[in-house]
C-alpha cells in the first residue's frame, strides 16, 4: 500500500504521516527529513540538495527521481509506505507512475492537507524541532516543558532553516506553481482525498482514519490489499 501526503509546508504532513505509519505498521518516508539529514551528513545527496533547500526552493527532479527509485528498491518498506513530500511536481509524479507500473503496483491514495497560507504561516513561526531526535513542538500549541530542551531526549530545540520567513514565502510559492499541477494530477486519476486541517492535531486524525480505512475497506473488497 502506497500513501502519498501533500500539503504547502506547515500543514502537517509529518505530524500524521508518523501517525498513520505508527498505528498500521507503515514505513514512514518524509523526503524532507531525509534530505535534510543528508545535508547535515554531507552526504553526495545532501551536497545536491543542500543550496535549493536553504532558498526554499524545490530539489531538481531528476534527483529525486534518483532517490525514489532506491527507495522503492529497498525491501524494507514492502509492507507499506506513508509517502510524506514525494511528489511534489507533476514529472515527479510521472516518473513514480512509471516507476511503480515497474513492479506491478500503483499510488492507493494521495491525501491532502488542505490549509490557508495565513493559518502554515502561524503555525511556520511557531515552529521548534529537536537537533537529535527530530521531534517538532509549536511554541504556542504544544510547547516543551523547558524552554530550548526536548522533553524526550534533552536534545537542542531550534528553528529550522528554512522555516525563515522569507523562506516560507518561497516555499509558497513553490508550492502553488509546482505542487498544485500535481495534485491535480491525482485528482484527474481519481485517487485524491482532501482532508481539512481545521481544529486540534486529534480532529484531523479522526479525518484522516475515516478515509483510509474507508480505503482498505473498498480494496479488501476488491481483493487488492
Ligand atoms: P513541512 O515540514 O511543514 O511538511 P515542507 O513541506 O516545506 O514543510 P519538507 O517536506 O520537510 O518541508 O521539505 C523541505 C524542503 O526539502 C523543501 O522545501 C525542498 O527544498 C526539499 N524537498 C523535499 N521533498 C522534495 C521533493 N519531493 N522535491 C523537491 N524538493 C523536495
Ligand atoms: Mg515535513
């Protein structure tokens, strides 16, 4: 089972992908996350990418279609992937199609995070994650117990990089000239759920819950878990 998430940055694609991945045994695969790993690990990946991400812009294609077709390669994730900013452009999408067509599979369902550019901005600004363990806390809604200290590891908390607000901005825009394409993409396949992130991170689990098993239950059905 392959689930993609997408939303402009803020929306929450990682809070419920770890989520998702944790309650239905899913691997959880954040491109971002392991971008910016690779990054801080100077890996040839990282050195790639490392200049598009600090301007908030998108990695070029032709390297993330590189880093799907390993990941889709690695056995590990056999059992089921929460997608979790892959694909972001419509010839990404084109070539994870392709590249799933390989192996006799397709994209079950591509979930969408809908949110008002002012409501990610908020929650952007509000944004701290962990320098070790990468947990994200919002300084307004769910802040640390003392302040800069993560509560489970006692890891640094910072801002990330790119959350900078100029950087935001072009994430945005990113986001509407590029992303947008693609979700329309999956809308014309009719594999496009769109789920409202109004109210508490509990409110829009429910929502996400409903549709995916919905989903498993129509493909149990049709006998293509
Ligand atoms: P959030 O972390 O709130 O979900 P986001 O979607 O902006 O926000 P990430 O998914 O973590 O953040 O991505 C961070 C950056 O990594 C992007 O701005 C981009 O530079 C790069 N990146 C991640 N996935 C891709 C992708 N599929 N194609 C190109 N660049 C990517
Ligand atoms: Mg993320």
């Amino acid at each position: 089972m392959l689930i993609l998430l997408v939303g402009p940055p803020g929306a929450g694609k990682g809070t419920h992908g770890k989520r998702i991945a944790a309650k239905r045994g899913w691997s959880h695969v954040s491109s971002g996350e392991l971008l910016r790993d690779a990054v801080e690990r100077r890996t040839p990946l990282g050195l790639e990418a490392m200049e598009y991400m600090r301007a908030g812009s998108l990695v070029p294609d032709d390297i993330m279609l590189r880093w799907i077709e390993e990941l889709l390669d690695d056995p590990k994730h056999r059992h089921g992937i929460v997608l979790d900013g892959f694909p972001r452009t419509v010839p990404q999408a084109e070539g994870l199609d392709a590249l799933l067509e390989r192996y006799g599979q397709e994209v079950a369902c591509m979930l969408f995070f809908d949110i008002s550019e002012e409501a990610a901005v908020g929650r952007l600004a509000a944004r701290v994650s962990c320098t070790g363990c990468g947990t994200v806390y919002n300084l307004i809604s769910r802040p640390p117990s003392t302040a800069e200290v993560c509560d489970r590891c006692g890891g640094k908390l910072e801002i990330r990089e790119d959350d900078a607000t100029e950087t935001i901005r072009a994430r945005f825009e990113e986001f509407r000239r590029l992303t947008e394409p693609m979700i329309e993409y999956y809308q014309a396949k009719g594999k496009l759920a769109r789920v409202s992130t109004d109210g508490a991170i509990d409110d829009v689990g429910r929502r996400v819950t409903e549709v995916l098993d919905e989903l498993c239950r129509c493909r149990d059905a049709e006998g293509t878990a």
